[in-house]
C-alpha cells in the first residue's frame, strides 16, 4: 500500500441497534440504540479494511469473540440513520454489502437476513439490486466520509447483532475537526480504544431485541426502582443461569459493567496476531475438521461448562494461521496502523516485517522497538520455527501431516476472581439455595467470610468465595437447620 499522503484519521461511535420502520412513514428504516446504550469510542484509520477492521478492532473493543460468526458491513444512505447530507455516494454505492463469505461459519445461511429486518419489511430500494462485495477491497473511509456519516455493522447473521457506526471526527483530513472532541495529535493511523459504556451481550444471546427485552429492560426498571426484587430476581436469573457459559462470558455476566483496562488488552492482542483464517471457525466438534492447509493448524480447545451443579467440558476446534499476513492485508501488531512511516513521515509506506521471524509486521522501527520490549522477544525464536516450517510446507506443496488435532489448552469458567470479589464481609445479600424438599428458594443473609474452606476438603473441592450466614427466620420457613451456606 502506497499513497501520496496517509490517510486520515477517525473517530467512531459504534453502537449496539434494532431496526424500525421510520416514524415518518417514508419506508426507511431508523436505528436506535438499546437502552441502556452499549457503545464504544475508538479512533482508527480510515485505510483499515473492513475485514480487519471487524477482526482485529472491532471484535475486541465490544467484547465479541474472534472467528466464531460471519459479519456484514453495509453503508447507510442520509435519511435513513445516515446522518450527515455531505455524503453523495450514489444510491447505488449506499445498497453495496461487504459479506464475508469465505468462510464455514454456520450463520453464513442467514445472509438473506441482511436485507430483511425483523418485521417483515425490507431495507429501501437504493437504486439497484443489493450485492455482495468482499470486505477486504473496502476500507472504513470508503463507508464513511464526513461527520456524522453512518453505517451499520451486522455480527453473527443469525442472531443479528447490529451496530451503527458513526463518524464523529475525521483528523488529518479535508474535514479536519480535531478540536471539536479534544484529540490532540496529527493522523498517526494507531487504533485507540477510547471510552464506553456497558458489557458486550453474550454471544449466541438471541439478538438485540431478545437482549433488550431479557436484560435491558430490567436493569432499566431497577434503576426506576432500586427495591423491585421480582426485577433484580429475574435480572439474576437470566444474567447468571442463562448467559454464564457463553464464550465471551465465561463466568458471571453482569450486564451493567465495562472494564476499558480488559477490552484495551484484548485489543492489543488482537493487534499483535495473525489474522484469522475462517477455513474453520471455532465451533462445537468431537473430532478434527480437515480444513488445516498450508501455513495452518486446527485447534482443539477444552471449553468447560457447568449445567445446574455439574460442571462438564465440551471439545471445540478452530483453524488458526501460523503463516504470516500478506503484507498488504495487515495491522502494525504495535498500533494497529494499516501503513507505515518513514523517519520524516511524509508519504505513507508498506507495513515492514520481523527480519528474523517474518511474522509481525510494524509500521516503524518506534513500533518495533516497543512491541520487541513488551511482547516479541519471547516469541521471535518460535515464530521463525514456524516460519521456516510453513516454507518448507511450500516448497514441497505438500501441508505438515501434524496439523491436525493441536492442543489449544482450556477455555476456563471462572465464576469469580479472588481479587475482585463484589461483596465484602457483613453485606447484606439475597441468595437461591436448594431446600431439602428440591425446591429453589430465595434467602437473606450476611456475607460472613470470604475465600473460605473447611479443613477436611479434598484439593478437588473449589474454595468458596462466599461463605453466608443465613437469616434463621427464612430458614425455619425453609425448614433448614443449616445457619450456613456457601456461595461459588
């Protein structure tokens, strides 16, 4: 990639929508954000391509996971949630939908669901036929040119997680208005997690509209009414029993939370990988898919999983690349810049790679410097291994008979980290116990200790996090003798 000048920067609001018809009856579709908002602010290039954009950027600053679901990026044409009136791309360019097809993601049967929204009604005539173009021949700056320009990003095509992508800023540009937001700093192409609100859903969660309904509107109504426990037992009961062993969860759900120290490190690690390869996305198998070619390797992951007091494991598997990224269809694995530097700036450059392993690709010896000191020099010598593996692999055009069946590790349930546990000692809390008649029942008591074992538990036995001292009057309505219980 080369260009006269770089290209400029962004600054983007993605957030989570639902489709409607609009309120002015001309048969445009309107997006409106779920109440509560889950947005992110980031800051990015606007020569990403599209399909970096979702698998590098996008992913891991709303909390999704990469390479388990298919996705569609489609431009929003003003009038209809597009915003800003600069934007005069032909109605023709406004009906383009960039899908990535290549892929064996299974949600990739629903892509007639891109252009019919829940209701029944289509998208509008843009002038001309819809058709699908491939994300990687489309940048961001493509999609959206002017503030305030839009353009709605579809995750998982069948559940239909749709966000709205809006122009907020544009740096180094025709459209300079870097004050308006207080960014400081000329157009450097690095990706920035900025701000956001809220929890990614779970994945395979129902959509947005299952997610407001189910979730949303009862944090909504607890926060009218801070005393409705029929509203706080149903938030807990679909939070908890629900949404624990979801992929991107993995533990407690609370839908409310946002830790940006999380989400800019899994954005880091995103950067500072090779892309991914979707020959094979993660999914649910007993055995190994061949899908592994030259360059690759599939999988096996132990994802563990807990049904009522049982705690299971189930064999997942993915096709990963251990083969570098084409250079033109890469990040900076420091920054996330889609090109590169030179000493003086000036013109934009190719993205330069490890001289030793060829894997990570930088954008300037700054970057190289830094992401050699923090990550790449306990990586260098394995990667060059691989690197060297995957030329033999071509030279003899034959794959690494060994591909198959890598062990990935476990994909661990952890239902609290002893760190930063919720409730201290003497908070009240109300708790769902099993009774000895097998019934479920409601509880109040007082958190009495923390981390707790009994001294004749097996190594086996998980520590508690929460050990209980139970109201006695709701126990003798119980029928329990037991003062105590353990939470986990």
């Amino acid at each position: 990639m080369s260009s006269p000048n770089p290209p400029a920067d962004y600054v983007i609001r993605i957030a989570l929508v639902t489709p409607s018809e609009s309120s002015a009856g001309d048969d445009q579709v309107d997006y409106k954000e779920l109440n509560p908002s889950i947005w992110r602010q980031f800051r990015v290039s606007s020569g990403t391509n599209l399909d970096l954009l979702h698998d590098k950027i996008l992913i891991p600053i709303m909390g999704w996971t990469r390479n388990y679901h298919t996705y569609s990026f489609r431009r929003l044409p003003s009038g209809g949630g597009g915003g800003s009136s600069k934007a005069r791309g032909d109605a023709a360019a406004a009906g383009v939908v960039y899908l990535q097809e290549d892929t064996n993601a299974v949600d990739l049967m629903h892509a007639c669901k891109i252009d019919h929204f829940p209701g029944g009604f289509s998208l509008p005539d843009f002038g001309g036929e819809s058709q699908y173009s491939d994300p990687q021949s489309a940048t961001i700056g493509d999609l959206l040119q002017y503030s305030g320009d839009a353009c709605l990003y579809t995750y998982d095509l069948g559940d239909c997680w749709y966000h709205k992508l809006t122009l907020e800023m544009v740096i180094g540009g025709e459209e300079d208005d870097e004050t308006k937001l207080g960014v400081e700093g000329a157009r450097s192409g690095k990706v920035e997690l900025m701000d956001g609100k809220m929890r990614c859903p779970d994945e395979d969660g129902g959509g947005c509209e299952s997610y407001q309904a189910d979730v949303l509107n009862l944090v909504m109504q607890i926060r009218r009414h801070p005393n409705d426990v029929g509203a706080i037992r149903r938030l807990g009961a679909n939070c908890f029993e629900e949404r624990r062993n979801a992929i991107n969860v993995m533990g407690p759900f609370r839908p409310t939370e946002f830790d940006i120290d999380e989400h800019r490190e899994a954005l880091a690690k995103a950067l500072s990988s090779r892309n991914s390869s979707r020959d094979s996305v993660k999914m649910m198998s007993s055995r190994p898919f061949p899908f592994a070619r030259i360059g690759q390797q599939s999988v096996a992951y132990r994802k563990e999983h807990q049904i009522g007091k049982n705690d299971v494991s189930c064999r997942m598997t993915e096709t990963v690349n251990v083969k570098p990224d084409p250079k033109d269809c890469t990040l900076c694995y420091q920054c996330g810049s889609p090109y590169g530097r030179g000493k003086d700036g000036g013109a934009a450059q190719p993205l330069g790679a490890c001289g030793r392993c060829h894997i990570p690709h930088y954008c300037s010896t700054d970057c190289q410097a830094k992401h050699w000191a923090l990550t790449h020099k306990n990586q260098c010598e394995s990667f060059k291994k691989l690197h060297d593996k995957y030329q033999k692999e071509l030279a003899s055009d034959k794959p690494d008979p060994n591909r198959f069946d890598v062990d990935g590790g476990i994909i661990p349930l952890r239902m609290y980290v002893p760190g930063k546990l919720r409730f201290g000692l003497d908070t009240k809390v109300e708790c769902r116990i099993t009774a000895p008649h097998g019934w479920s029942v409601w509880c109040t008591g007082y958190v009495f200790d923390t981390m707790y074992r009994e001294p004749h538990w097996p190594p086996s036995q998980p520590t508690a996090p929460y050990q209980i001292l139970l109201d006695p009057i709701a126990l003798h309505g119980m029928g329990m003798n037991e003062s105590m219980c353990f939470i986990y």
